[in-house]
C-alpha cells in the first residue's frame, strides 16, 4: 500500500470514529481561486436556528500578516454561516488571492459554533474558470463587463419588460384598428 493510499484510509478511519463526515475545522485543504471553500459545523438544531442562531467566519489572508507589504480589505475578509438543517452549520468563501486562507469562527449566540480555526491554500484557477463577473475597469465608457482575470463578458439574454412598456397604447391602437375595421363606425 503506497503512502498517500495509507494516509487516506487514516484520514476515513479518522472521520469514523468521530462519527462525522463534515471537513475538519482544522484540516488544510486547496481550493482554486475564485473556487468556493466551504466549512461545516455541528451546532445546535433545537429552536429555529435559522433565525436564533449567528454564525460569522473570518477569512485572513498571509499578506495581511506581513506589515512589511502592502494589504488591503481583500486580505481580510468576514462572511456569515448559515444554517443547512439537521444542526449542520455551513460557511462559505470564493479566494481571491493565491497562498494560505486562515479562517476562525464567531458566534455570540451559540458558542459551540465559536472559536473553530483551520486554514487552506488557494491555488491557481482552472482553465475555465475567469473569476466573478464585474464592470470593466479599462472600458472608459463604463459600460462593459469583464471576468477578474480581464477576460471579456458579454451578456446574451433578453426580458419581457419591453414587451409591455407601452401596452395601454398598444391595446388603444389595436382596439381603434378593430373598430375601423368591423364596419362599426
């Protein structure tokens, strides 16, 4: 049994025993930029969580740690848990910044869900993966929209408003064309 084969099955034997599947708070994972990384925890069901129940998760990036570089509000990032059902607490969070993610959980309100750490490293992006959708910052116009790796986006799509933007006019017309045409006068 080759090496990487062993840790694995530790790692299932592992999940097992503490009977378990969700991902370790504390396991390092990779996740490619503009990817989701997503946490669970074991929380409490009873009540309504989904309202009773406040779950933040803050994202650190490596670079926000060295004071010697530059940061920004993109190396510390806040996000909210939310509650999946069953006492499973989910928390999600889409990279976009390569290296090491440390994050650490709060709750005011349910300390079993506070003060869980873990980290993961964010790795290059697919091939087919450009990033989330945003207004161009080299189109002057403002107008265009591109991926964040500046590959263009091009919308194609279309909607009903404009098929009703003048409907009272347009039934008026109508009804007029029926009246001249009925022999009606």
């Amino acid at each position: 049994m080759a090496l990487a084969d062993a840790l694995r099955l530790v790692a299932a034997l592992s999940l097992c025993l503490c009977g378990s599947a969700e991902r370790s708070p504390t396991s390092i994972d990779a996740v490619e930029r503009w990817g989701v990384f997503e946490g669970s925890l074991s929380g409490p069901s009873a009540g309504n969580p989904f309202v009773d129940v406040a779950l933040s998760v803050t994202f650190t990036h490596e670079s926000h740690a060295r004071p010697d570089e530059h940061t920004d509000s993109s190396t510390r990032v806040v996000v909210s848990g939310f509650y999946d059902g069953e006492g499973r607490y989910l928390f999600r969070f889409s990279p976009a910044l390569l290296g090491t993610w440390q994050y650490t959980t709060a709750s005011a309100s349910t300390p079993a869900l506070a003060g869980h750490s873990g980290s993961f490293t964010c790795v290059g992006a697919s091939p087919g993966n450009h990033g989330p959708v945003h207004v161009d910052p080299t189109d002057p116009s403002k107008r265009a929209f591109a991926y964040a790796d500046g590959t263009p986006h091009v919308s194609v799509g279309s909607t009903a408003y404009a098929w009703c933007a003048n409907c009272r006019q347009r039934q008026t017309e109508r009804d007029r064309h029926r009246h001249r045409h009925s022999g009606f006068a």
